[in-house]
C-alpha cells in the first residue's frame, strides 16, 4: 500500500512548528552543552511530526444540496425573483455631414 503524501499545510505547520519551537526552546532552557541542544533538537523534530499528522486532510468532496436550506419549514414554494431592468436609452440621431 502506498504511503500517502504530506499535504503543504501539513509540511507548513509542521516545519513552522519545528523552527519556532526549536528557538524558544533554546532560549527558554539556556541549553549549551552538546547534549542539551540535541535534546532540544530531538523534541522539537517530534512537536512538528507531531503537529504535522493532526492537521487534517483534505476528505473527498460531497456534493452540495440543492434546493431549499436545511431549517426552512415553510410548505409553499419561493417565490421567483423578478429583476427590474431599466429601459434603454435611445441616443439622438446624427445626420451625416455632407461632403
């Protein structure tokens, strides 16, 4: 079976999630040693990983219902909409020059 590919907003938020995380995270704990940062490095991989499989996928498209809204109860038809058009402009006649 296929493994499906990440959407952009997936690789977005998560890559988002690890750069800003990682920051704060580094500023937050004063991490210096070689051993702290990779720590930090390694949460941070796993916060956007994480961050990035909750966003949800885009699910196959339902069609739209057509017709009436689900809370109208009325029994009787609508209406029809009658547009009012206002009548043409007629422009005056031009005689042509002689020439």
């Amino acid at each position: 079976m296929a493994m499906p590919r990440p959407t952009v907003a997936q690789l977005a938020y998560g890559s988002l999630t690890v750069v800003l995380s990682t920051f704060a995270m580094l500023l937050l704990s004063g991490a210096s040693s070689a051993v702290g940062v990779a720590l930090v490095a390694v949460s941070a991989l796993a916060l956007g990983l994480l961050v990035a499989m909750t966003v949800p996928r885009p699910g196959p498209r339902r069609p739209v219902a057509v017709g009436r809204p689900a809370g109208a109860g009325r029994s009787a038809a609508p209406e029809p909409v009658r547009a009012a058009v206002a009548p043409a402009a007629r422009e005056p006649v031009r005689e042509r020059a002689a020439s």
